[in-house]
C-alpha cells in the first residue's frame, strides 16, 4: 500500500564518454507502447498540495492513500509552506526551511522537519528547533541527496514572501542536514557565489547530483558543476540559450534524463519552459499576458558535450511552471502550468499587470505532451491520444509518478486567500486529483517478487518474475520520484540498472547502481519493464539502510551558533 505526501499548503484557513547525439546514446532501441491514454478525476487532497511526494506511507500537512482515498491529518509544528525536502540514506524525509509567518508554533524559516515512514498510521512529524534547526532562513530553497545519504540545502531568500529574490534578502550560501565540518564551515552555511552571480531571479534553483559526485546547478539564465566536497566551482556552463531564465519567478521544468549502462550512466540535462522577462525589472510591471517560453534545452555534460553547448527544441506551446515527470519506459511527461505569465502571487496592492485575481499568469496549458529523448530530433513531442484536462494547474500545483505507472496531478493555488474562495474565481485553490494513464496501463504487465528492503551498491539479487508471454526487451529500471513542489523536483531520477533474464524467463538476476554517486543512498521504487510496458514500482532503500554521517561537534557549533528559531515570533500580518 501506498500513500502520497502531500506537504500541503498550510493555508490561513488550514492550520554519456560520449559526445553529444540525437538518441541518447543507445535509449533509441527502447521500445514503448502507443495508443489512447486515459484521464480521470478521483478523490481530493484534503489540503491544497503545493508539495508532493511518495512513500510507503507518507505524509505532511496530510497523508493521502491513494488505494482508499481516505485522507489523514498531520502534525507540522512550523510552517511548511514554500519549503524544499529531500529523503535520506536511512529513508527518512526530511523538510527544511519555509515561511515566516507564524499560524502555530513557529516561522518555518529555520525549520527542519522529519518524517519517517511507517506501516501504521500511527507515525507523524518530528520538530524540534532546539536541537534540529537549518544554521540560517531559507525560503524557496532546492535541495538534493547526495552521495553520503545526506541532505544538501542550497539558496531561497532570507525572509518572505518576496516576489523575486534580491540582494538585500538573497541567502546566497548552502548548507548540509545533518550538519558537516567541511570546507572550514563547522556546521554553518557555506558562500557560494553562483547564488551571487545569479540574483535577481535564483529561488528554487535547479540542482541534479551527477554521477561523478559534483553537482549541476542552475539558475536565472546561468549553470554551473559545483563540487561540495572541496567548495569549488568546477567549471561555468554555457548560459541557457536565447535569454531564457529559468528559476522561480520565471519558473522552468527540468529532468535528469534517465542514466543507462548503455550511454556510461553519462548525465545529461534537460530544462523546458521558462521566460524571457527581465528579472530587474519591477514585477507590478510584469503582465500576466506575457508569452513564456517553449525552449526546451538539453546539454550533455561531458568535455565534447559542455563545448557543443545546448541543443534546442521547441515545445508544442509555452509552459511556466510546468512539471517533467521520468517515466519508467524511459520517456518524459511535460504537465501543469500556464502559457502566459510568472509564477507567484501579487501581494494586494502589488498585482502584476492584467493579473487574473492575484494570479500573474493565464492560459493554463491543459494538455500533456510526451517527450521521448531517444527519438530523432524534430520528433520527440507528441500529444497524441492524451485528452486535455479541464482543471488548470498553475501556480503551487504538483505532480509525481506513482508506483502502478500512473501520473497524479494535484494542487493549484494562484490566488493566496482561500478564506474567500468562491465559485467566480477564475482560478481558485483546487483540491481535485487527477491520474493520467499511459497506454502501458492498459497492457499485461509484468510483476515479480522477492526485492528485499535494501539493495547495496553492486550487490546481485534475483527477481522471480512473471512476463507477458510475446516480451522481448526485458530491463530493470531503478526511480526515485523525487519531492515535487513549484514545479521542481528535487532528487527525481531513473537508473537502469545491469540485468540479465534467464533461459527460461521466470528469473531476472540484477546487479545493484554501481556507486552512490549514480543513485544516492536512499529509498528507490524497482521496476521491471518489458517491452515498454511496467511493473508496479516496488519500494527498497539503496545503500545499507543506515542513518547520513552524524558529526556531534558540526552540530554542536550550529546550535551555539545560531539561535532558537521557535523562541521568535513573526505576527501572522497576512489578512484573511
């Protein structure tokens, strides 16, 4: 059983080597299966669900189960709204950061949360401020695990809300949970000067662990490979083509397309959507009008990839905040967001030009397109056989693959004051789940049994499986579905792991992801996939199921370096 976390919206009403080809590397022999695919509206969300992510069973603001629809209240102490999360080696979910305004306990600026998954209902979040707290505030930060199983936390804005970051409240650093004594920064958040370089427009920026250890980072119209380890940045990447900005407000989709034995597990990034407005310029003057972009771009980033720069595409229509969802069958879903616009909400007062209540963006884009990276370049968008959704997914609207192969849609919360919600709203707070269904659901699929609850690195399992009698290509494919919110995705990830079928077909023996750096130490869903149509996504933890390193005297000097976040008190002054 399976639930989805919601880590809602607590509203004021609710407390490759290979150079740089077409076919990404040798995905073009993947095979998938076409035809119709299936919408339907089923069940809400109990909350408006501005973040999302999968577990076992799992939970924020409320726990949704997916099998039952039944929805389970949560317990955060601080508020969540606006935060980043990313899991950890031992599979614990971890929250940080957030809004300042106080609606129970305390600002979630400084806020570290912790959930770890149960298999009652009995679980809920852990706070504790005066032991557990980020070294500085951090509002619209990104995360990502990395390599140790831990957490690293990196920008947002040192107050909020704020429409755009600027100087006077950018936090240009990052930091680590737990805390490390590294790079001569004994617990505390370390500069970084990409988040300097980056202003005004670098919240939510885009951050992929790469299989070498370092990671990609972009923001605003720029990119860089950050080594965490020494605090260096290892090289500045060319800047996203033709004047596109990338990050929040002009909020981009990206991916970390899927990593295969057969293309090196080289990375390669790809980033669609996003706007050509000038981030200097004052937002009342930004219109909700303005078309965003349709560039999707992708780099590969080796030598020969990084010198050959971006390629460019073009998207059927414009998206701001449009979600990328991996696929198991190695293809990509764009969903959600607007054709016009910025992402945010205008304060009163402070409303964008032809703004749609609060709204700063119009012309919901209501009809998924289907990217396959392994096709030929003018080939690889498709709409075909996906109905149009009738509900607009815009601004604090989610979506994640879940572990039967569907894609759940939720959320939308342009207009902030949901206390007045009423039926004219063009665009109100929207509690409805949507699933999509490609056509591999409608197909016999393979299932298998015997995954254990931990897999470790280049360790070799066997699967007894079952497979559709006609099927031929047989892969194991490893996915991490990420921590989604304002159409990021922190930690999201497919690896296809080595794997060999026996003569008879009943048995798949599997060799675990090669290193931590290719699948960092954590929760992973396992499917099997034959000829393009996949199993159910069966949970394990990658790694050996232990806690990230712990260093006492990291911890130690954080805390005396920092103050209680839940001793201040930030005045609830937003009006209902």
């Amino acid at each position: 059983m399976h639930r989805i976390c919601l880590r809602a919206l607590l509203t004021l009403l609710l407390l490759v080597p290979l150079a740089r080809t077409s076919d990404h590397g040798s995905l073009s022999s993947r095979a998938f299966v076409t035809g119709p695919w299936s919408l339907v509206q089923q069940g809400t969300t109990g909350v408006s669900a501005m973040q999302l992510v999968v577990t076992v069973i799992v939970a924020w603001g409320a726990e949704l189960n997916i099998n039952t629809q039944t929805v389970r209240a949560l317990n955060p102490t601080s508020n969540t709204w606006c935060a980043t999360g990313s899991f950890i080696g031992n599979g614990t979910l971890v929250s940080t950061g957030g809004n300042p305004i106080v609606i129970t306990g305390a600002s979630g600026l400084q806020a570290v949360r912790l959930f770890t998954p149960c298999s009652d209902e009995t679980c809920d979040i852990l706070e504790d401020p005066t032991r557990i707290r980020l070294a500085s505030p951090r509002w619209y930060p990104s995360s990502a695990r990395i390599s140790d199983g831990s957490m690293i936390i990196i920008g947002g804005s040192m107050v909020g809300p704020v429409f755009i970051n600027n100087a006077t409240v950018n936090n240009p650093t990052y930091e680590f949970f737990p805390p490390k004594n590294i790079n001569g920064f004994n617990g505390l958040q370390i500069p970084m000067k990409f988040l300097q370089d980056t202003l005004n427009a670098n919240q939510f920026p885009i951050v992929k662990q790469l299989p070498d250890d370092t990671l990609f980072i972009a923001a605003n119209q720029q990119a860089t490979i950050f080594d965490w380890k020494t605090n260096t940045e290892v090289l500045r990447l060319p800047d996203i083509p033709n004047g596109v900005r990338v990050t929040s407000p002009f909020s981009a989709g990206s991916v970390l397309l899927p990593l295969t034995p057969e293309n090196n597990y080289t990375p390669e990034v790809m980033i669609c959507g996003g706007s050509t407005i000038s981030d200097t310029q004052d937002p009342t003057t930004f219109s909700a009008e303005t078309p965003a972009s349709a560039q999707c771009s992708r780099i590969v980033l080796t030598a020969d990839g990084i010198a050959a720069g971006w390629s460019v595409e073009t998207m059927p229509v414009p998206r701001i905040m449009t979600d990328l969802i991996l696929l198991p069958d190695g293809r990509v879903m764009i969903v959600n967001g607007a054709q016009t616009g910025v992402a945010g909400f205008g304060m009163p007062g402070e409303e964008v030009l032809n703004s749609v209540g609060n709204s700063p963006a119009d012309n919901p884009a209501f009809t998924p397109v289907i990217y396959d990276p392994s096709a030929a370049a003018g080939s690889r968008f498709s709409s075909d056989g996906i109905p149009a959704s009738t509900i607009a997914r815009m601004y604090h609207s989610t979506a994640t693959l879940t572990p039967n192969g569907t894609i759940m849609l939720a959320g939308s919360n342009p207009n902030p004051d949901v206390t007045k919600m009423n039926s004219t709203i063009k665009f109100p707070t929207e509690y409805r789940l949507e699933f999509y269904s490609p056509p591999y659901m409608s197909q016999p699929r393979p299932t298998y049994t015997g995954l254990s609850a931990i897999v470790d690195y280049g360790s070799v399992f066997r699967l007894s499986i079952t497979l559709p009698s006609e099927a031929k290509d047989v892969s194991v494919v490893l996915m991490d579905f990420g921590f989604a919110t304002h159409g990021v995705h922190m930690d999201q990830r497919s690896v296809k792991l080595v794997s060999e079928l026996s003569s008879s077909k009943e048995t798949i023996t599997v060799t675990g992801p090669p290193t931590s750096a290719i699948y960092s130490p954590g929760p992973a869903f396992l499917f099997v996939v034959a000829d393009g149509v996949p199993s159910f996504g069966h949970r394990t933890i990658i790694g050996t199921g232990a806690s990230p390193p712990v260093d006492e005297g990291a911890i130690a000097n954080m805390l005396n370096k920092t103050s209680d976040p839940s001793a201040e008190t930030s005045p609830n002054t937003w009006s209902t």
